[in-house]
C-alpha cells in the first residue's frame, strides 16, 4: 500500500493536500481503493456547496458497492474534477494524484492523521 | 461459522480478498479486479471454486417419481448423461431454489442448489421423499471448479482425451482430468460456454494447479464472486434471493420453460395455477441516468410506483449500468421509461430485452 508522506490523512481514508491555509484538495487514498475495487461512477457535490467535517458530500461506486465519500474540512466547494467524474477508474490507478474536490475557505479541520500513523491505522484495519 | 473450501490455500496464494459468502470464506475478487475478471471470461476464460454448491443425490427405484413430484419441470423423458434447470416450489408456488439435476442412471440423480439455501433444501426434499429412494447430501465429497469462457474447451483439451468433454450444453460426463476422477459437465452461470468440474475435495488444489498452468497460454485467470455476479446479470440468468424468494413464483419470475403444468401433479401446481394472472414480471433495464442501481430500490412512472430492482450492477462488458427488476405487466413493455430512486436520487432507465448479453455461436 502507497502512503503520501505530504498529506494528512482521515479515519475513513480520505487524504487532504493543503494548497494554503484555507485552501485543500481531498481524494481517496490507496487502502480506500484497494477496498472498493474498480471504480465506476462518483456522486459529486456542485460548486459552492458547504462541505463539513465528517460528514458525506459525495458517493462513489464500485462494482460490487457504494460508499459514502466525507469531508476532511469544514468550507465550501470550489471546483469538482470533472475529468475524475468522468473517469472514476483513474483513483484506481493513481490515488494521489487524482483529486475529487477542491475546497475554499476552510474554516475548521476534523482530526487529521499524518502519513506514519494514518499506515499504523490501516495495518490495524486490514 | 465462517468453512473454507477445499481451494482456499489457492485463494490465498493468488492474492483473493475473501469475503463470508452462504457460510463460507470466498474470494470476491483476485488481483486484477471484477472488470478485468469479468471481461477475461467473455474473451477468454476464467477459473472460478463454486465448491460452495450444494449437491444431493436421490436414489433408488422411485428416484424419478420423487424428482417428478418435488421439482417443477418434467424429467420423464430426460437421459443418461443430461442435465437439467429446474425450480422447487413450496405449497404457494414460492421459489425454494432453483437448482442443476444431473441423471446418472434410471436409479441415480444428483441436484446442485444454492448453498445459501443448503439446509432449506435438504429439509424440505427429507420431508417430502417417499417410496423407495434415499436422500443423501453429498456436498463435502465434493469440491466444484468452474471454468467459463470461449477458450474452455482448449484448455480441457490440453489435461484430458477429448471424448471426456461433453460436446452439448446442458450435458455431462464422468472422465479422468490430469488423473483425477471428474464429473465434467457443459454448463455454467456467466453467459459464455464453459464447464463446472466436481472432484473429491482431496484433488481439488491439484485440479485447480493444472488447470491455471495449462491455461495460462489461453489467457486463464483465477475469477471470485464479484465477476460471477456481474457475468450472470449480464445474461440475465436469476439468483436466489434477489429474483426468487420464498414468494415470487417462476412464472413472475419468467422461468417458466423449468415449468411444466401438463405434467402429473407436483407440489406447488395447484397454487401456481391460481397465480397465473399475477400483475408483476421480471424486466430487465439499462440505466440511461446517472447512478448504479442495486438491489431493493422502488421503481416510478410518473410518480407512481410501479415496482422494484432484484440487482443492479454497473456492466462491464456494455460499460454501463443495468438492473433487473419487478415490474407491474401493464408497464413492462419494451422501451418503457422508468424512474429508479437511489439513495434520495431519480435515476432513469429503460425496460430492455434480456438477457442483456447473449453470446455468439460460432
């Protein structure tokens, strides 16, 4: 399993890349992934849409399921990636490099994990 | 209790994520994901451990009459060497299973059902035997293999003398494959031509060893769950649980060709006669909106509900999703557009003809 050593990690397996302060993108890691399976077709929130700590702004489907996508961050949407909804199996083959949203205006981060104890979670998961 | 099958050190090795599956410990997928599985199978072939299956054996002098009076499509007629698709009805004409009968001899039937339905099976069969003819689950000496896809027949070629494969669907017969004693039988639950191989649990690693190291060379790869389901929606064919229940009877369910009403009585025919006019039927539909639909999600016509989806599933080999589902008769007509809600969302869709995919005789 990869890890990204610069990003911040939640308990569902999201991963959060801060461009600044109060600006981040958040993705899918590679154990969430890994777990899914192939990936078909995501639920996107529209842009300006309030996002918040912990809770779903998004689903994505696998073959076989759906599973909610959460929020790492209190703020609003502002972009989708859209070569993403379309491409959904794209996560799948580059986790870190493909970005679900990207949101503004932070104004609170939920309980993130850095990259050694977001591995020590997983390993305890799998 | 979660078993493990005779192939689970193969699962193992070849990486499977297992999942608890009727009880046992199977793979849903190997390394190369249910897309790859699925598509490996319509283009080449896959090896799938359906050693979950159950099989029980009816024997004796009224053998035939016992299969005659519990099961629903007619085996008089059926020979030596044929297998045959059959539902087993309660009282009300409900679904118990559906189930493979193999005829071995005048004296001699094996029935493969579902192993989720293992011991509702064997208790209603027990209860309902009579005369002379025994009733005995034979499903831990077995272990099942199935191998599925247009390239099958070559790789069998390659561990057995071609006489042993049967050349016609629906058939089967007994041979050695790389030495060991098989009962090889032409058929399957993915839509494409393949065979389902039984073997004592003892040969089973080593049947599936050969049979991954000589198909490596025709594409062969090890395929779980995930595909099994995705193949067998494709094809339209049904599964217990999710288009048959205890109370959807098999002409809803439009298997009414494992149905013979002119045959002599059997249990369920009375009540099935009465349900003939039944308002709902199996459909098949492609989803023309944006989402997967699953299982269990209602279905509208103009804010009116008409009926529900039995399975859903992105399709791998169309590249788009597809769902099968009860609909009311009066709105089952071909092209008739329908709103599934997902998760709080409308998803729309269309009734289709099914199967979705049927393959090409070549």
């Amino acid at each position: 399993m990869e890890i990204n050593k610069d990003m911040k990690y939640s308990k569902t397996h999201e991963w959060v890349k801060f461009l600044d302060d109060t600006t981040a993108l958040i993705g899918l890691t590679d154990f969430a992934q890994e777990q899914l399976g192939d990936l078909i077709f995501i639920n996107m929130p529209a842009e300006g849409d309030e996002v918040s700590c912990d809770t779903p702004f998004g689903d994505i489907e696998s073959v076989k399921a759906v599973s909610d996508i959460n929020s790492p961050v209190d703020g609003i949407v502002a972009e989708v990636n859209e070569e993403i909804a379309e491409n959904p199996e794209n996560i799948n083959s580059d986790p870190y490099g493909s970005w679900i949203i990207k949101v503004s205006n932070i104004t609170e981060i939920c309980d993130l994990m850095d990259a050694d104890s977001y591995e020590r979670f997983c390993q305890e998961e799998a | 209790m979660q078993l493990r099958t005779p192939l689970y050190e193969c699962h193992k090795r070849h990486n499977g994520k297992l999942v608890e599956f009727a009880g046992y410990l199977l793979p849903v997928q190997y390394e190369q994901g249910v897309i790859k599985e699925h598509l490996t199978v319509r283009e080449k072939c896959g090896l799938f451990d359906v050693s979950h299956m159950t099989e029980l054996f009816l024997e004796g002098e009224d053998a035939l009459k016992n299969i005659q009076k519990i099961f629903s499509n007619d085996f008089a007629q059926t020979k030596i060497g044929q297998v045959k698709y059959t539902t087993m009805l309660n009282e009300d004409g409900g679904i118990i299973d559906d189930m493979i009968i193999y005829k071995f001899s005048d004296t001699k039937y094996m029935v493969v059902g579902n192993a989720a339905n293992h011991e509702k099976d064997y208790n209603w069969i027990k209860s309902h035997v009579f005369g002379n003819c025994t009733l005995t689950d034979r499903t831990s000496d077995y272990a099942q293999l199935a191998l599925q896809g247009p390239a099958s027949t070559e790789v069998l070629k390659k561990l057995t003398d071609e006489s042993n494969i049967p050349a016609k669907y629906y058939t089967f017969l007994e041979g050695k494959i790389a030495g060991m004693d098989c009962i090889i039988s032409q058929t399957g639950y993915t839509g494409e031509l393949g065979y389902e191989l039984y073997t004592a649990p003892d040969n089973a690693v080593k049947l599936w060893d050969e049979l991954m190291y000589t198909g490596r060379d025709f594409g062969l790869i090890p395929c779980g769950l995930g595909a099994r389901d995705t193949l067998r929606l494709e094809a339209a064919m049904p599964l217990y649980g999710h288009e048959m229940t205890d109370d959807i009877t098999p002409l809803e369910a439009k298997l009414n060709f494992s149905v013979k009403l002119n045959k002599e009585d059997f249990i369920g025919k009375t009540a099935l006669e009465k349900r003939m006019e039944s308002t709902r039927v199996l459909a098949g539909f492609k989803i023309t909106g944006k989402g997967i639909v699953r299982e269990q999600n209602d279905m509208f016509i103009d804010g009116k509900k008409v009926g529900f989806s039995t399975s859903g599933t992105h399709a791998p080999y169309f590249k788009y999703p597809i769902a099968l589902g009860y609909i009311d008769k009066q709105y089952s007509a071909i092209g008739t557009k329908v709103v599934f809600k997902v998760r709080g969302r409308e998803v729309e869709a269309v009734v289709t003809e099914t199967p979705f995919y049927k393959r090409s005789k070549k």
